[in-house]
C-alpha cells in the first residue's frame, strides 16, 4: 500500500510505502555511526583542549571538564560579519552574522547518547538550556542540532551537538509559526493536537509523566521520532530541573532504543524551540536516523517517501526499549 499523509506542520505531503517496508530492514552498512579516530588526535579529546578554540561554557567534574562549548573552527555564520543588508530586491546580500558552537558531550571519545550515564545526558541538555539563554535578546533564532555518522553529515567522531544562532528567521521557521498562528485561531495547538492522538494510537514508542515518543504520523524519514513534552511549552530554555531530569532518561532511552533497533544509525537530532523573536510555538525533539538517501522527487519536488512505515518503526523501537 502507497498512502499521502499530511504533514500539517511543516506543510508537505509525504508518501508512505508500506509495500517496501514488508521487506526485511535492511541498510546500508556505509550509513552506520561507528566511533574512529585516534583520541590522541582527537581535537575534542580531554588534553587536546588547544586545538579548538577557547572556550565559551564549561562544566567542570571530578577529575577534569565533563562538558566544553566551544566556538566552531569553521562556522556557518559568524559574530565579526557585521553591516548592512545591501542590494537591490530580489537581489539582496547580507552579511551572514551569527553563532555557532559545538557542544562537546562528553571527554570520553566512545560515548553514546544511549550508553552515556544520565547524568551527564542531563549534563549535556542544561548546557543547550544554558547557552540558549545566553543568546536570548541577542538573536532572533537559535537551534541546537547533532549530527552524529557519516550520512548524519559529522566529521568527527567523538559526541557532540551544535548550536547556531542566526540574525535572521529561516523561511521554515516563518512558515511554521503561520502554522501554529492559523490553528491557534481555531483555539488549538498543532503539536499539542497531533500528541494527543499518538499516545492512543500504535505509532507510540513510549510515554513518561511528562513526554511522548513517537513516530509521527506523517514520518518523512524511515524510523523518525519525535520527544514532545506532553504540557504545552514553547520554548525549550524556560524548561525547569525535574523536567530535563526527565527528558535525560526520555532521550538517552529513545537514543539507546535506536542503535540497537538499526545498529548505531548515522543520524541528525533538530531541537526545535520558540524562536527568541516570539511566536506561538511548542517545543520538541525531532530525531531522523539517515537511513535512505533522499534524492531527485524529494528535492524536487519537496515530498518525501519514507519506506517504513511509522507505525512499524515504533514497533521495531518498542522491541528494543
Ligand atoms: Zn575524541
Ligand atoms: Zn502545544
């Protein structure tokens, strides 16, 4: 069976394809997260501390650092492009001002999200609380992102997260919040109501006291899930202790549940928050293992087929929790 389901939040259809999906899982070896490297060499390795550069947040241990933020050697966007957008419409310039850090999760080099201790997962989701607070009132948007594995897009191995703030609102951000203005005047909340159906339905993979997780309905990505705080919170930041204590054990069983349900996928985690500009918004964990390779129809035409369907994959993570 072939179906279209509407992503009602990011507005795209999505081809579900059951048919595939009843073939045995099986991906492509390429795809998989394994740790490399030489820790000797490792620029994020504990020792190694002046081959990135200085540091903007630290989290000190017994026994040295647990976790680093530090600048991105190379990044996206950057503080010093400073001036004026410039340019005659539609033809506009303007310089590409911005943060972006790299979160460095842990000093040991082979640690995972889902093998790490729970402390320091929750280690690792203050930091995002606290630099998110930090950048607040100095850019309009921020996100924290990981990509971890050779298709999730990460050139070193040893775990860690990013984090970009940007003087600009991206378009699919713009978008999304029209989204949440539009059903809140119909006095709801998108994310808010697509929970609320997944919890009822075979596309939950697991709930605690305050969070679901689930393969979304309209999953655009083989094994896509979703960690949603079940009250409606906008903004990721104002989060308090119990609550991230909480979302530690969430995110470290969902990641655990992942390596072994696909044997360490490459994968990218997008945490979605209100952008600092304001906005109805509900904030969330979005994770897509990068399991298939989206080409020709899905750039070109922005539908994105996904060859398992959700609710298999949530069963296949309810396997392995
Ligand atoms: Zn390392
Ligand atoms: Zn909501």
């Amino acid at each position: 069976m072939r179906q279209l389901r509407r992503d009602f939040i990011k507005e795209r259809w999505v081809v579900i394809s059951s048919e595939r999906g009843k073939r045995p899982l099986q991906f492509p070896e390429q795809s998989r997260y394994r740790p490399r490297g030489d820790p000797s060499t490792c620029p994020f390795c504990p020792g190694n501390e002046n081959m990135t550069p200085p540091q903007v947040y630290v989290v000190e241990g017994d026994g040295g650092w647990k976790i680093r933020v530090v600048p991105n050697k190379y990044p996206i966007l950057s503080p010093g492009e400073d001036g004026e957008r410039i340019g005659e419409i539609p033809f506009i310039s303007a310089p590409a001002k911005g943060v972006h850090e790299v979160i460095i999760e842990s000093p040991s080099h082979f640690d995972t999200i889902g093998s790490m201790e729970p402390f320091q997962v929750l280690l690792i989701l203050k930091t995002y609380r606290e630099r998110l607070k930090d950048l607040k009132g100095k850019y309009p948007f921020a996100m924290v992102f990981k990509n971890r594995g050779p298709e999730g897009g990460a050139s070193l191995s040893h775990p860690h997260s990013q984090l970009i703030a940007s003087g600009f609102l991206p378009d699919s951000v713009e978008r999304e919040l029209r989204v949440f203005e539009e059903f809140r005047e119909r006095g709801i909340c998108p994310v808010c109501l697509l929970m609320n159906r997944e919890v009822e339905s075979e596309r939950l993979v697991f709930q605690t006291e305050n969070f679901a997780v689930f393969c979304p309905y309209f999953s655009a990505f083989p094994f896509e899930v979703w960690i949603v705080p079940k009250k409606h919170l906008p903004a990721f930041e104002e989060a308090e202790g119990p609550l991230l204590e909480e979302l530690a054990g969430v995110y470290r069983k969902t990641m655990g549940a992942l390596d072994r349900a696909l044997d360490f996928p490459s994968l990218n985690m997008m945490l979605r928050s209100r952008p600092f500009s304001g906005g109805k918004y509900h904030w969330r964990m979005e994770i897509i293992p990068r399991l298939t390779k989206p080409a020709g129809f899905e750039w070109g035409a922005e539908v994105f087929v996904n060859i398992v369907p959700p609710e298999r994959a949530a069963l296949e993570l309810r396997r392995n929790l």
